[in-house]
C-alpha cells in the first residue's frame, strides 16, 4: 500500500495529465453554475483544471516543479497583453455601449488562462522518455472515441450537447438533422474541428514511427474516421489547416512518399466533394461577394439581398401596412387595446380600430392611401 502511494505522489502531475487529456475532451458540455449576462457556464472540467493547478502550485511552492518552460516567456508576454486590454476595455469601452457586459470580457480572458496553464502541468508531467507512451496511447484511444461518437450522432442519433446560443448552453441534450454539423462530444462543430487540427497531424506522424504494420494501420484507421468526421463539421479554415499539417508531416518524414501520394489525396478529395454537395457548396462560398443588409442601431447582419424578378411574385401574397410613427405601430401591434392613429388631414382627428380576433384593414376616409 505504502509503495502504491508514493508511486502516485511521483506520478501524480502524470496522472493528473492522462486524466484531463481524456475527461475533457470526452465529458459532454454539461453546466453546473450559472453566470449573470451571459450564457457562459462552469462546468465539471473546469473545477478539474483547477484541482490539477491547485496541485502543481503546491508542488511549486515545495520547489518540486518549476515554473521555466521554453513557452513560459511567450505566455506572460500574452497574459499581460491581455490583461491591458481587458482591463482598458473594462474601464473605458464597455461602460459607453448598452448590451454589453464586463464580466464576459473577463471571463473570456481567464478562460484562456485556463487552457494555457495546462501546459505548466504537462511540462512538469513529462520528466522521463517513458511517459510519452501512455500519452501518446491516451490521445490515440480518445481520438478514436470522438470519431465513433461523432458517426454516432451522423447516423444513430447520439444527442449532442452546444453551447453556441443561450438556451443550447442549458445542457438540454440535442438531436442533430441529416444536414447539421457534427459536434461530438464538443460543445461545437469548430470545437471539435480544432480539436482535429491539432491532434490528426500527430497521430499521422505516429505512422511513420512504429515499424509494426499493426499499429500503422490502427493508426492510419483513426486518422481517417478523424478525417471523415472532420468533414462533416463542414469547417473549410480546419480544412486546409490539416491539409497543410498532412503535407508538412510527409514533407519532412518521407519526401517520396509526398510525390507518391500527394496526387491520390488530390483525387481523393475532389471524389468526397463530388459525393456530397453540401459540403461542395460550402467550400464554393468561401470566398463569395454577397449584399447584407445590416441594422443601423445594433450594427448586426439581418438578411441578404437577393434580386429577383417581378415574376416572381406572381403567386405569392404580400402584406403592407403602413405607420406614420412608431408608437402607432407599437400601438396597433397589441391585441388587448384599442388601436388608434392620429393623422392630419382626417376630419375627426382620430380614428379608432377596435381589437378582433381577426386580422382586419381599415382605410382612413380623409387618407385614402394610408391603411391600418
């Protein structure tokens, strides 16, 4: 038992790491507290990360860890910028603009400490060549498990937990359509892109690697359910970003090898696009000039602008009304009071449209052309 405890006190920051390059990539996006003015939520990962910090400042206080990283300079380099400009915005920006609240810049700003100081853990994590294997199995085995999960929810129906809007950030389980982006275990379908990004091209270094035919093959086998799914998040940025990682990788492990199968991944890719034209469509609008129409008080896009000819509304019913301020349309919109329009030209000054059920249209007598 005594042997057992130490070997977990040598090993702790290394078993910390396994843990969290397994639980948070895996664990659904569930929330647990919730944040005022946003839709952020703390979830189950993040008090993890902190448990594991709270270890590794313990461990650097005794001076069993050290804080020098070849990273070390860049991060505080970055931190500090991003305080400034956190706390600038803070102080200067944020109080002038209606509808936008501080604490989501600060949150932001500590959550990408959060993903940051991970590193620190796995720095210290890895004293010995020996404790490269169980992470590399780790990330190999999780990789694997998104994929699966990922063709689960394209045709089994997994539920799919997101975050990109206030009521999907509840954890209300999600079925996802025929024509919607695969997440994963993700909290969204550029998440787990990134994720792709970032681990596939290590995976496919891996391959050059090993000399058993067996573990290449397995390898080569997670590579390509990780490719697939990536397509399907339909992330074009993700999508080149890993064709370049690809090339780099063959580049620099095997510069035959690139010549040999640089041309079948270039008719590979070009037969997936053919056989699914959603995505084709996607990469097509890529670069793509397009009319918005954009909200002159908020700044926000509303809609396209697509001409048409006037054939085109042979068969379809239009509705105008039309307002001479805004408070009568605010007026006329509510059902539980009479509704009223004050116009010039009309003799009795007001005239007044009780509340129906139905949906009705009254001309005024003295301004024929304005209707209510």
């Amino acid at each position: 038992m005594r042997k057992l405890i130490n070997w977990c006190k040598e090993r702790g920051l290394q078993i910390a790491t396994l843990a969290l390059l397994v639980f948070i990539p895996l664990y659904p996006k569930l929330p647990l507290l919730d944040i005022k003015n946003t839709w952020v939520y703390i979830r189950v990962e993040d008090f993890l990360v902190l448990f594991v910090l709270l270890a590794w400042a313990i461990l650097f206080i005794r001076n069993k860890v050290s804080f020098k990283t070849p990273l070390t300079l860049p991060f505080l380099l970055f931190w500090l910028i991003g305080a400034a400009a956190t706390i600038h915005g803070m102080l200067l920006i944020f109080p002038s603009i209606s509808g936008v609240f501080a604490n989501v810049a600060l949150l932001s700003f500590l959550r990408r400490i959060e993903y940051m100081s991970v590193f620190f853990i796995a720095f210290a994590a890895m004293k010995e060549r020996t404790g490269v294997t169980p992470v590399i199995a780790t990330v190999v085995v999780t990789t694997l498990l998104i994929s699966l999960y990922g063709l689960g929810q394209k045709y089994l129906g997994f539920p799919a937990y997101l975050t990109m809007n206030e009521e999907f950030a509840k954890g209300v389980p999600l079925t996802l359509s025929a024509l919607s982006r695969i997440s994963s275990t993700f909290a969204g379908h550029y998440d787990l892109a990134a994720y792709y990004v970032l681990v596939l091209p290590i995976i496919a270094s891996l391959i050059f690697g090993y000399r058993n035919w067996f573990l290449r093959v397995a390898l080569g086998v997670v590579v390509l359910l990780g490719v697939v799914v990536l397509f399907w998040t339909v992330s074009r940025i993700s999508f080149f970003a890993l064709l370049l990682s690809f090339a780099a990788v063959l580049f620099f492990q095997s510069r035959k090898t690139v010549m040999v199968l640089l041309p079948l991944a270039i008719v590979g890719s070009i037969a997936f696009l053919i056989l699914s034209p959603q995505l084709m469509a996607r990469f097509g609008s890529t670069i793509k000039p397009i009319d918005v129409i954009v909200d002159a008080k908020t700044g926000y896009p509303i809609g396209h602008v697509k001409e048409v000819p006037n054939t085109y509304f042979a068969d379809k019913r239009v509705w105008q009304r039309f307002y001479l301020t805004i408070g009568d349309l605010a007026t006329k919109a509510s059902r539980r009071h009479r509704l009223s329009c004050r116009l010039r030209n009309c003799r009795s000054r007001l005239c007044y449209l009780p509340s129906r059920p139905r949906r009705q249209v009254r001309t005024c007598p003295a301004a024929p052309g304005i209707s209510i």
